[in-house]
C-alpha cells in the first residue's frame, strides 16, 4: 500500500481547473510540486522547482505568469534509473514533450535564471550516467537560491560529509521533544506525497521550518479546505524509520517506545518488513524492534545500530 496521493476527487472544480496541470496523467508532476508552487506564487519563497514533463512548459508559463511570476526551464532532461526508483541521471534536453524536466519558477526573472543556472552545476556529476550523485558543494548555493532556512542548510552541510548521507537520522538525532508534521518530508517514497517543505530539516521540530510550512499550510487551507485536510492527515502519521527508502508508517498513537496500530504501509523494500502488516502494535528500544499482534510475539529486528529503527512520531 502506498501513501495517500492527491486525487483530483479531493478537490474542488474550481480548484483542479486552476491547478489542472499539476493532475496530468501519467502522474509525472512530483505531488509536493503544487504545494513549491503555491509558496512561491504567494511570495513565502524566492524561487520554487518544478519537475515535470517539458510539455507542460506553456501551461505552467501561463499560470505562473497570472501570478505575477515567470519560469525558466532546466536545459537537461531527468532520466530515470529503471533499476533503482532513488537514483537518476541527466542527459541534454532535447525538447522533447516527454522528457522530464525541472521548471524554476520565481517572482523575479533574474533569480529563476540563476537558480536555474546553479542546478545546472548542481547536476553535472549526474550527465549521461547513473550514481553519479549531486554536486553537494553547489547543493548549498541551491538551497540558498531556494530560501530554504540557514540553520537546515548549515545541519546540510555538516551531514553530508558523513558517507551514509541519511539526512531524516540527522534531522531525528536533533530533535528536542515532538516532532512537528509540518517538517515531515522522509525520503521513504518517490514521489514525496503532500510534503509542506522540500529541503531537509535541520531538526524535525526547525522552528523556521514549522513557521514556513505552518504560514503555506494556511494559505493552501483558504485556497482549498479539502486539499488542507488531505495533507494533514498524510503528514500526521508516526514512522518507524530504518534509513533511506527504508520505513513504515504506521497509523496508530505513540506512547514512549511504543506504537500501537489500526493499519500500516510498508514503504521498504525488505521483506522481513511485510511482518509489520501482521500486527497491530510495536515496540522499539536501543537494540532491538519487536512486532505483536496483540500480546503475540510476532518477530524481533535486530537494530544495526540505535538509529536503525526509530519512531518518529509526527502526529
Ligand atoms: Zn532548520
């Protein structure tokens, strides 16, 4: 089972005829793509990105230009690994209306140019092969191009010396207290459903985080009650989390090391994780994850290491 997506059912008319192009069929458009868009077009960022098919080039200029913004397009073209749906290389657009692109959009033309620019360097490890990952050093600069907050570009920087690179095991060990959903952005699935942010928190409780995905959230909730809605009830779910693409998220209440549940989606790859689907509560401490159905031991998951399986609990 995969996480709730926005359906067009949703929504109102009014609202899907506005934002039409952001429900194309096949579903190439990133689900967080409209929530980018409707903060840059409100002003509460400098610059957005936009992944879509190059065909939607005059439709989101279109829009985007009734919103007193304009946009420039990426001169590569995604190109998606079959084998591995994390992973991507870039090759030369070729304007071809399928091809996979990024679309930059901004108030101000200049900033869209540029960011454009700076992802074109952010890319060029990736051209014309697969693993050739980002150009980190030039991430930073995108991120500044983005408006995403000093302090998650700083915790950025810092968590991608370390080689495992997992920026949600970062975001966690920093967090005081509660998590917030408005930070909830997992690299758990591709797309990333109803995200409020598109950088990765410097904590899971970013006070300039919160305060961005709180003032969009609200803005999205007078545009589109319904929408709203659909998005706080996909972000407010605990996860167990056991690294990159690796999670559960689990539909239940959290109490301390323990998480007991109605239903549950499997978002990783390893099949000892189908056992979660079995059961109905789950508790986890420093060295090990144990699954029940009620007071029957199901399975045990040794933990790597203390972070290899933690509850987040975003609701
Ligand atoms: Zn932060």
């Amino acid at each position: 089972m995969v996480p709730m997506r926005i359906e067009r059912e949703h929504l109102s008319p009014e609202f899907v005829r506005r934002y039409g192009l952001f429900f194309t069929e096949p579903r190439y458009v990133h689900d967080n793509s409209l929530n980018e868009f409707i903060a840059v077009t409100h002003g509460l960022k400098p610059c957005a990105r936009v992944q879509g098919p190059f065909r939607l080039l005059g439709q989101i200029q279109e829009l985007a230009g009734t919103m007193g913004c304009v946009v420039h397009h990426s001169r590569f073209a995604r190109v998606r690994n079959p084998d591995n749906p994390f992973d991507y290389a870039v090759s030369p657009l070729r304007r071809h209306p399928q091809e996979e692109v990024y679309f930059y959009v901004s108030r101000d033309e200049d900033i869209a140019r540029r960011t454009r620019d700076i992802d074109h360097e952010v890319h060029a490890p990736m051209m014309n092969r697969f693993g050739g990952g980002l150009d980190k050093e030039r991430c930073v600069d995108f991120g500044r191009a983005l408006g995403y907050p000093s302090c998650c570009i700083e915790s950025f920087q810092k968590a991608r010396r370390d080689a495992q690179c997992d920026y949600a095991r970062v975001a966690y060990g920093n967090t005081p207290g509660k998590p917030s959903f408005l930070t909830h952005y997992l690299d758990l699935s591709m797309p990333v459903p109803f995200a409020l942010i598109s950088h990765y928190p410097c904590s899971f409780s970013c006070a300039r985080s919160v305060a961005f995905a709180d003032r969009l959230l609200a803005i999205i909730r007078e545009e589109e009650e319904g929408y709203a809605r659909a998005i706080e009830e996909n972000l407010r779910v605990p996860v167990l989390y056991f690294g990159v693409g690796k999670g559960i998220r689990l539909h239940g209440n959290v109490q301390g090391g323990e998480v007991l549940y109605e239903r549950c989606e499997v978002l990783s790859p390893q099949k000892e994780h189908k056992l979660f689907t079995r059961g109905n509560r789950v508790t986890v401490d420093d060295r090990r994850v144990r699954v029940f159905d009620r007071d029957q031991l199901l399975g045990t998951l040794t933990k790597a290491d203390r972070y290899n399986g933690v509850i987040i609990d975003f609701t």
